[in-house]
C-alpha cells in the first residue's frame, strides 16, 4: 500500500511538472489558475501544521508537539535554517517527554 | 547547458551549490521523518528520486503516518505539486526545450530552480544555466541528504521518544514561512488550519488536509483579478 502511495504520487507530481513544458503558455493568461496554484500550497502546509501539531487519530490532543512547534516559531523568527528549525522542535519535545514534562 | 565565455556564470553557479546545499540539509531531515512516519528506506528514496518536490514529499510521508490512506495521501502530493506545472508553464519559453533535455529539466522543476531562473531574467543565457545548474545541484544534495537521513534513523529507535513527531509540523511550518508574506496569505493560512482541526474529529485522516485545499480555490476566486 505505501509503495502504491509512493509510485502514483511520484507519477502524478512528474506529469505536472511535464505537462507545463508541452501545454500552452497561454494557459498562464489565466488568473483563476494561477492564484490556485500559487495559494493551494499555504491552505495546505497550514492545514498540516494544524493536523500534525494537534491530531491524534480522530481526537485533537495538546501535547509536547505544540512546544517544538512554538520553539520552532522562535527559531524562524530568529531566521535560523530549515534544519535547525526541525531539530529545535525535536529536540524540546523529546526534552519534555524524558523529563516528564509532556505526553 | 550555456556557458558565457567571459565566467559571468561563476557566480550563478556558487549559489546555486549554496541553495543545493541548504536543501540537502533539509533532505537530512525528510529522510529521517519518512523513515519515522514507517516508510522503508528504498521508499523513503524512491520519493526522493521520482517525486523530486520537498512539500508533497513531506505531506506523502505525513498524511500516510497519520494513517490517512493511501488515496488521501497521493491526493494532497498532487495538489501541492500543482504549482510546479505553473512554474514550468513560465519556464517554458526561456528554456526552449528540445528532444531529452524536456522531460529531464520537467524533473528539476521545483521552488528553488524555478526562483533562480527567474532571478537571472537578464540574459536567455544566464537565466537557462541558474535553472540548470541550481536544478541538478539541489536533485543531487536533497538525494544525498535523503538517504543520510533515512539511514540515520533507521539505526535509532522511536520517533516519539526522539521528538520527531514534533519535527513534522515545525518541518511543514518551515516550508510554510517564506510564502506568508502578506495578510492575504496570513488568511489563507488561518483559514486552511481551521478548516482542517474542525473537520479531525469528524472525518477520516487525511481528508481534513485535503478540504483545506478549498480555502484555496475559494480565495484563489474572489483574489483571480488581482493576481
């Protein structure tokens, strides 16, 4: 099942790259395509912030997810890099849980 | 590739290894969040060699590791990988493509190839060599940094006593940032994170991701003219 995942989320994500360099231009002309395309991806990664942060299964939980994310706020506020972003989030949430701070 | 007798390039090509890589250090860390969220090392890679664009790759591995299904999961790869077709749309006529070189270079667009090629605009010339050379440098890294990631935590144990549970959301945040620019994105933002924790509760994993997408569609209507 993850292979199937993998295989036809590859593929499709190729043929989108591909399909803009054998369709028309003009298709840029436009304006209701391009601000989808350009705003689909903010809807999104917002929306997985939120699920990832919050959701378990069904439920909607606090837990030392929402203290990395906010370290990784603080980070990006700072300007750090993408891995040290990642990383700062981590390592809190794995701070608080060895010291039993947070589920 | 173009070359410009007189090494105007260098420059362009420096950078382009920088972009390469700062994003095989974020390759490091979907490698290590891939193999958390349970895919196999060879998956983990497979996404990295055929998929080649970090936010459907991440959201693939997150959607499936929250346990959404296999649909919900390829669902919401496409759509955030929608925009590459746009960028290749405008990529289009500077490149000119011919014969091999279409389908190869149909791989290599992404955020960072597609922002250096236009950030080059000046000459034809210095415009295809910042698409290329930023193109293969960033394929090359975010590969390495993959499997360095993917191998990395596959030798260590779980993801939760690791914090790297955490690491997904502030890794989606991160690519998030750059494109809150403005209080139109702000909104977006604030409505497709609503729209997906009031439908958790109610609806299968996964699909909560997907009907955000609508916030898009919607503000990407009433925004059409402006764009």
């Amino acid at each position: 099942m993850i292979w199937a995942a993998v295989l036809l989320g590859s593929l499709g994500c190729y043929l989108e790259k591909l399909f803009g360099f054998i369709l028309p231009p003009t298709l840029l002309d436009r304006p209701m395509i391009r601000s989808v395309a350009a705003l689909l991806p903010i809807a999104m990664l917002s929306a997985l912030v939120a699920v990832q942060t919050f959701g378990a299964g069904q439920s909607l939980v606090i837990d030392a997810r929402l203290a990395g994310v906010v370290v990784a706020v603080i980070a990006l506020l700072l300007r750090a890099p993408f891995l040290a972003v990642v990383l700062a989030a981590a390592i809190t949430a794995a701070l608080l849980r060895a010291f039993g701070f947070a589920a | 590739m173009t070359r410009s007798p007189d090494g105007t390039n260098r420059p362009i090509t420096s950078s382009a290894i920088g972009i390469g890589l700062a994003t095989g250090a974020y390759g490091l860390s979907f490698g290590a969040i891939s193999v958390a969220s349970g895919l196999t090392t060879i998956q983990t890679q497979t996404l990295s060699l055929l998929m080649f664009t970090g936010a459907s790759q991440f959201a693939l591995v997150g959607v499936l590791g929250a346990g959404g299904g296999v649909i919900a999961a390829v669902l919401t790869a496409w759509l955030l990988g929608a925009r590459n077709g746009l960028y290749a749309l405008h990529l289009a006529p500077t490149l000119n493509l011919r014969g091999v070189r279409k389908p190869v270079a149909a791989q290599l667009t992404i955020d960072e190839s597609t922002a250096m090629s236009i950030a080059h605009e000046s000459t034809v010339a210095s415009s295809r060599h910042a698409f290329w050379v930023t193109g293969i440098s960033v394929y090359v890294l975010w590969n390495i940094g993959t499997l360095l990631g993917a191998l990395g935590a596959s030798a260590i144990g779980d993801p939760a006593v690791l914090g790297l549970d955490a690491a997904i959301p502030a890794g989606f945040l991160a690519l998030l940032w750059p494109r809150l620019s403005d209080r139109t994105a702000w909104a977006i933002a604030a409505g497709g994170a609503t729209v997906a924790l009031v439908l958790t509760p109610f609806t299968r994993s996964g699909v909560p991701v997907l009907a955000s997408a609508l916030i898009a569609v919607l503000a990407g209507y009433r925004l059409r003219d402006r764009a």
